[in-house]
C-alpha cells in the first residue's frame, strides 16, 4: 500500500503526465454539464479548494479515489460533482433507479451533504432521498427506495434495506461514494460497511474521501477501491 505523498501534484496522472484539467483553478473550466455549472454557479461556488483541483480530473474520468484532506477542505463537492456527471452521461434517468450511493457516518453529516446535493445538483432531474435511522417510517420508505436515483445514507439505514425491503435493487449501481470513510469506521460500522459492500456490484467507480489515514481506512480501501488515484492534500492554514 504505497503512503500517500505530503503533497499530491495537483492532477498529475500516474504516467507522470498531466491531466489536460490540472492547471484549472475554477469549476468553470472543468468540462461539466451545463446544468452543474449553472448549480455550482447558483450556489456561489467559484474557484476550487485544493483537494476539489487535486480529485475532479480523475473523478471525472471514472478513476476511483483515496482522497484525504483535513476537515473544511471541500470534499462534499470532491464527490457530488462526479456523481452528478455520471450519472448525467449515463443518461439516468426516473425508470434507471438507484445509480448512486452515499454513505456518511452520521444522519447529520448525511443531512448536510443532501443539502448540498439538493443545491448543486438542482438542475438535474435525478431523484434523491435521505436514508437515515430514526427520521422517517422506515416502511414507508421501503415503498419509495427504488424509485431513487441517488440514497444519501448511514450504513446501519442502507443495511436495514439491503435485508428487509423487498425487491431492493442496487444491481446497476455507478458510483458508490464513502464519506468521511475514518468517522464511519470510528462509530462502529465497519461490519456494516462490509456487509453492504459485499452485496453491490464490482463494476462501479468508488470515491473515498476521509479527513485522517488510518490503518482501518487503508483495509477499508484495499477492499471497496479499484486502482486508485492516491490524494492527500494538506492545505496550509
Ligand atoms: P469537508 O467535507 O472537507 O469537511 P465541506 O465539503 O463540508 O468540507 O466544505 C467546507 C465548507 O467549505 C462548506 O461551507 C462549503 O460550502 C465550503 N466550500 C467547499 N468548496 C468550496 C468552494 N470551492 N468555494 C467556496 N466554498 C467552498
Ligand atoms: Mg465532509
């Protein structure tokens, strides 16, 4: 397992090449749709943080990514970006059902990045719902979680449905995204995780992002990335 470097080139690619987005400093020069541009732009979001310029060149090639950077570094929009590309070039669409899967350690860091997701992404058409414990009936939920194209979720809700809804059905899963993938494992969830893991497709494009390294989140990327791109940005604050 290669230590990730002090400071990553910003969108050096493993040839030693760069990305022909390395040198951008703002979103809008990052080839997006339009209707993420517009949303970033709705939203005041201009220039990009370090490890936003380090991951989005990869990220949007479909690379999968070990992204660390400390708390308040940007990462939400490290991975919602790329989730709303793929889907928008798989052309997903109301019928294709669940495309992605978010997993935060906490309802409230699930219900901060679901804003975010709801903002950014407002002018797609992608449906997405909140699948957290204690909120809502979990039953009633049961009857909608298909209909989903992105679950903003914790994995204890997610496994609740993997076990108990019928039909659930994540087989076309594109993007699975593990945020805060330390904290996650610092509640509890790793069998969670794992378990949940075990049952989604291989051929998907997997976006980790944790604050710290630790040992358990280099097993956790052993087991869920494929040929990473390795990103540790340290700002200097
Ligand atoms: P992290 O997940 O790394 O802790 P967040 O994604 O929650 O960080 O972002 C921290 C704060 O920075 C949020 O208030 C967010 O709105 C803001 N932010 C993120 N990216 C940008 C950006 N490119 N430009 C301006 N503000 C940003
Ligand atoms: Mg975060």
């Amino acid at each position: 397992f290669p230590p990730l470097p002090e400071k990553a080139p910003v969108g050096q690619l493993r040839d030693g090449s760069f990305s022909p987005y390395a040198g951008c400093l703002k979103f809008s020069q990052l080839p997006l749709s339009k209707k993420t541009k517009d949303g970033l732009a709705k939203a005041n979001y201009k220039d990009m943080t370090d490890i936003q310029r380090a991951s989005l060149p990869h990220a949007l090639c479909g690379r999968d990514i070990l992204g660390a950077a400390k708390t308040g570094s940007g990462k939400t929009l490290a991975f919602i970006i790329p989730v709303l590309e793929k889907l928008y070039r798989a052309r997903w669409g109301p019928q294709d059902g669940v495309g992605c899967i978010i997993m935060s350690p906490t309802r409230e860091l699930a219900g901060q990045l679901f804003e975010v997701l709801k903002s950014v992404g407002k002018y797609h058409g992608f449906s997405a719902g909140l699948l957290i414990g204690g909120r809502k009936d979990v039953d009633t939920e049961k009857e909608h979680v298909n209909d989903l194209n992105i679950l903003v979720c914790t994995p204890g809700r997610l496994l609740q449905h993997m076990d108990e809804t019928p039909n659930f059905n994540c087989s076309e899963l594109q993007v699975l995204v593990l945020d805060e993938a330390d904290r996650i494992l610092d509640v509890g969830f790793k069998r969670d995780l794992n378990a949940i893991i075990s049952q989604l497709p291989k051929q998907r494009q997997t976006l980790l992002f944790s604050a710290t390294q630790t040992k358990s989140v280099q097993d956790l990327a052993r087991l869920s990335l494929k040929d990473p791109e390795y990103l540790g940005v340290h700002e200097e604050s």
